[in-house]
C-alpha cells in the first residue's frame, strides 16, 4: 500500500490533476488483488461546518473498507476563513487523527496564504499535511500532460494528434481526459492515436455531448448535469436524443441491479454494460466501476421504473404538445438528484 497522510489541501484553477491525484491515493489503499478502492465521502463547506465534518470522521465507522477518505469542497474565499472553535478541532485532529482517515480538502480558487485554513495547514508538519496549488496546464507542459495520460490508457498520441485535440478541446484537463478515454476505446486494439483518429472522434463543434450529460449524473452532480444540459440542447442537440441517452443510463443501472440479484460478479456485470473500458486502464476503471455501482445500489428498483416512465411521458409530451422539453428535462434531473440524495453528510451550514 502506498503511504498516505492525515491530510491534503489542494487549491488552484485546475483541479482536475488533483482529482486523479485522489483516484491514486484511495487505488493505493485498496485491500487484495481486485478489490476495489475505498469509497469517499463528501462534503459542501458551504452547507457542512467544519465541526460536524470532523465529528463525523470521529464517530461515524465506514462499513466496507478500513481506509475513510473524507472530501471536502469549498469555492468562495469567505470559506476559508475559519471560526476560532473550528481552528481548535481541526489542530486537535491532526495531532491525534482517527487512523486510516484522510481529509482531503480541493479548493476552487487560489487560496491566499493569509487566510487562516491556509495557515493551519501550512502550519502543520508536512509528514502530516500536504498542500499543493494546481495550476491551468499550457504549451509543453499541456503537451507532455496529454502524452502521460494517453500512455496510462495504453496508448501513444503522435504530436499532430495531440496538437488538435488541444487545439478543439482546450485546457479543461477534465474534457481532455474524456476525449482520451473516449478516442482508447474508438482505435481498439490500434497503439497510436492519430490525427485521423481525432477528427472522427473529436467533434467538437458543441461545447458538451450527451455523453457528459450521463457522466454528471452517475458522480451525482445534478448541476453540472442541468449545465450540460442547456449547453447541449443550445448548441442544437434533439431533446429526443437526450432522453435516448438518459434512457439506455438507465437501462444499464437496471442491467446492473439484474445481475447483482442473479448473482452475477461485478465486474462481468461491468463488462456487460461499458465493454470499452478496459480493466487496465487505472485509475479510470476503477472511478467509472465505483460511480455505476454506486448508482446502482442507490437506485431501487421501483426508482429505476419511475424514472424510465417520467422519461417516457416527457417524450410523449414533445411529440403531442408545444410542452419545452429542455425544462422537462431540467425537472428531471432535479428528480433523478433528489432520488439519489447526497453522498456526503449536510448540517446547519457554518452559522
């Protein structure tokens, strides 16, 4: 297993690295051969005070690994600041931390050093902490960037491959990687992708497909799903070929709860239903592989055939009436989020 410590602070305009960086480190605290990595819990400082996270890591046992990894998430300034009560716990957590808990804080933002969860970080033993600003990517260092990823799926970008996927995709590291994942699994068996490769895969005349409409929803982010969603259907995408994409979602999340009723193994489960993604590809494999059963044993049955059928009605709608279905669809994600509930714990915020 690879040594982790108590805690980590990531803060900076891309964060994506850092998510990966997170990927690894719960990859690296996985128990036999196999097993899938330990699962995470999140938290909203904007909605969860600081005292109830670190009761929570104190009282709360996780059922199905030894290892915890408790992420919290903070995008405005004022978040950083720190009440004098939450400062006292969280030094008193670091210096006697619950074993195999890990905080890990991402901070959307450069965080100044000025502000105080800054300096309690800072001020802590880097044996203990580890704090890292995440800078955009550009020129070379994007480049090399693309080229490492592209070998941990097993492949080799030529340079004017890699030069037009940034040229349509730009320094999201996010899309990048989606565009990667996406362009491994179109050239098969095929080691290098090529520029030819790209313009088939890659097009990127609209900012979104429905692809990342179903990416957000199975990581639970009902508003990243809605943006995606009005980008998409803005940019000219038929409502009908969203609901096509949200009903074979769906579909497969059914499939999986089917499979685990007969007995099935997860992973022939998971081949079945994204045959694409190969079992190599870490720690890609594992993210999609702990997202889709997650949503699979979220999601009952009965949940399963509701929303099929309100997916349905919408359809219906369309097609017998001036109804908008964009904003039917928006309702519907707000549904499927509700239905789902959040990973992470919530409180009376930080007042």
């Amino acid at each position: 297993m690879k040594k982790v410590k108590t805690g980590y602070l990531f803060h900076g305009e891309e964060l994506f690295p850092a998510r990966v960086r997170l990927e690894e480190l719960k990859h690296g605290q996985a128990g036999s051969e196999g097993e899938p990595p330990p699962e995470e819990e999140r938290f909203d400082l904007e909605e969860t005070s600081w005292r109830d996270i670190l009761d929570h890591a104190r009282n709360m046992p996780f059922f199905f690994s030894p290892w915890r990894f408790l992420v919290v998430e903070a995008d405005k300034a004022g978040l950083a600041d720190l009440e004098d009560d939450e400062a006292s716990v969280l030094k008193e957590f670091f210096a006697s931390p619950t074993p195999q808990t890990v905080i890990v804080v991402f901070f959307q933002g450069k965080l100044a050093r000025t502000k105080a969860l800054f300096k309690l970080f800072d001020s802590l033993p880097e044996s203990v902490v580890e704090i890292e600003e995440m800078k955009p990517l550009k020129g070379a260092t994007l480049v090399q960037w693309v080229e490492k990823k592209a070998e941990a799926l097993g492949k080799r970008a030529n340079s004017a491959a890699v030069e037009r996927l940034i040229e349509v995709v730009g320094d999201d590291l996010r899309l990048v990687d989606a565009e990667l994942l996406k362009l491994a699994a179109y050239v098969g068996e095929k080691k290098t992708i090529e520029l030819a490769d790209v313009l088939a895969v890659t097009d990127w005349g609209k900012s979104f497909d429905p692809w990342e409409l179903t990416r957000a929803l199975e990581t639970g982010d009902t508003g990243r799903a809605i943006l995606v969603l009005d980008k998409t259907v803005g940019d000219g995408t038929p409502v009908q070929v969203l609901i096509g994409t949200l009903a074979s979602f769906l579909r497969d999340i059914l499939i999986g709860r089917i499979g685990l009723a007969g007995g099935k193994d997860k992973r022939e489960i998971f081949a079945e239903v994204h045959p694409k993604i190969n079992p190599s590809w870490q720690p890609t494999y594992d993210t999609k592989f702990r997202n889709y059963f997650h949503m699979v044993e979220k999601l009952g049955s009965e949940d399963l055939v509701r929303l099929l059928a309100a997916l349905e009605e919408i359809d219906l709608r369309i097609k017998t009436s001036e109804a908008d279905g964009k904003i039917l669809l928006e309702v519907f994600c707000h549904d499927f989020g509700r239905t789902v509930g959040r990973t992470g714990v919530t409180s009376r915020g930080r007042g």
